[in-house]
C-alpha cells in the first residue's frame, strides 16, 4: 500500500481542467513544502513537473500548477493536451528524512 | 546536461545478491552532492529505496530494504553503488538511480530491471 493516497484515474476532454489529489499525513505532505509531482509515460523514467509544492522545473508548462491544503496536495492540467495522456506521481519529503510517492493516478484525454 | 545511468540489473534467486552501479556525468562538483535509488514495480508507484550524502558519511534507507541493502559511492570515479543482500520476489523492481538540486528529483536514469525469482 503506497504511502500517499491519489485517485486510480482521471480523465478530460482536450481543452478542459483536471486535478488530481494526493492525500498524505502530518509527517509527509503537512510537516514540509516539499511536495512533487512527477509524470511518466509507459517504459520511461518519470518527469519532475512540479517540485516545493507549486514551483515548476525549467521547460514545464505553465498549464501544470500545484498547490497544498493542510495534508493534501493537488495538480491541475490546465488547456489539456493529448500528450498530457500519462501516469501521475505525487510525492513529498517526510519527517523520518525519506521520500514517499502516491500510488499513482493515469490521466485519459476524452 | 546531468546524465544518470543505471547498470547491474538483471535475474538472481531469492536468498542472492546483486551489485547495482549508478554513473553520473555532468555534475560540476558530483562530491557535494546527495544521490538516489528509487524503484518502481511496473504499473505501480514508486518506492524510495536509499540515498547517500555527498561525503558518503550519512546513508538513509526505505524500511523493506533497511538492513539487506548498503548504498556507497566512488566521488573519483563518480559512482554510486546499492549492494542487495537477501534478495526476496517483492524486490523485483525497475531500479532508478535519481538526483535533483531540491526535495525533488530533476535527473533520473533509464533504469535497470531487478528480477528475483527461482
């Protein structure tokens, strides 16, 4: 059982928003702004997409934001894209000086 | 341009051991830098797996690998090991070796595939 708690699917049509959640504890996700997200498609490594809760990496669209509530965290896709189509990792540094990850969340494009 | 690459992978028994490499180019002081393992059973979540600081003085390690695995490195030759030990079927993993400039990771490599199985 992963750590950090994310919705198994999510889906849009092209052009909409969508978020996904990532629900975490007091020790992960609530303790630190340290919350990423990371997107991989099939048979490759994953991507930073957003890291210290809502900064993005150089080359990352801005249609990709995040934000923490508390000890949840969310992304949104704004202006979805085909090529958003992927699996969705959140993760977050914890108290005990390790990383966790949610289970995953796969975004489908309608 | 950081490049991680993963080496070492491969099929081993249960009860077995297995050296997995991690070289690194592109750093300009690889030694003041932490480094990563993170594995990853396909079409599941990640798992964090260990991570060593830049001096190799300080090593952290995921509970179901706390104890079987040992993570080191070489600054010279700008490697970073994880020596498996008492390898089990739930070890069977991508294994990724990772680093990034906050808590997050900007570098990943390919990859390498750690099958255990009789």
């Amino acid at each position: 059982q992963s750590a950090l708690t994310q919705p198994a699917s999510v889906s849009g049509s092209p052009g909409q928003s969508i978020a996904i959640s990532c629900t975490g504890t007091s020790s992960d996700i609530g303790a630190y702004n340290y919350v990423s997200w990371y997107q991989q498609h099939p048979g490759k490594a994953p991507r930073l997409m957003i890291f210290d809760v809502s900064r993005r990496p150089s080359g990352v669209s801005d249609r990709f934001s995040g934000s923490k509530s508390g000890n949840t965290a969310s992304l949104t896709i704004s202006g979805l894209q085909a090529d958003d189509e992927a699996d969705y990792y959140c993760s977050s540094f914890t108290t005990r000086r390790l990383y966790v990850y949610g289970g995953g969340t796969k975004v489908t494009v309608l | 341009e950081v490049q991680l690459v993963e080496s070492g992978g491969g099929l081993v028994q249960p009860g077995g051991s297995l050296r997995l490499s991690c070289s690194a180019s592109g750093f300009t002081d690889f030694a003041g830098y932490g480094m990563h393992w993170v594995r990853q059973v396909p079409g599941k979540g990640p798992e964090y797996v260990s991570a060593i600081t830049g001096d190799g003085g300080t090593t952290y390690y995921g509970d179901s690998v706390r104890g079987r695995f040992t993570i080191s490195r070489d600054n010279s030759k700008k490697k970073v090991y994880l020596q498996m030990s008492s390898l089990r079927v739930e070890d069977t993993a991508v294994y990724f070796c990772a680093w990034g400039y906050s808590y997050a990771f900007d570098y990943w490599g390919q990859g390498t595939l750690v099958t255990v199985s009789s």
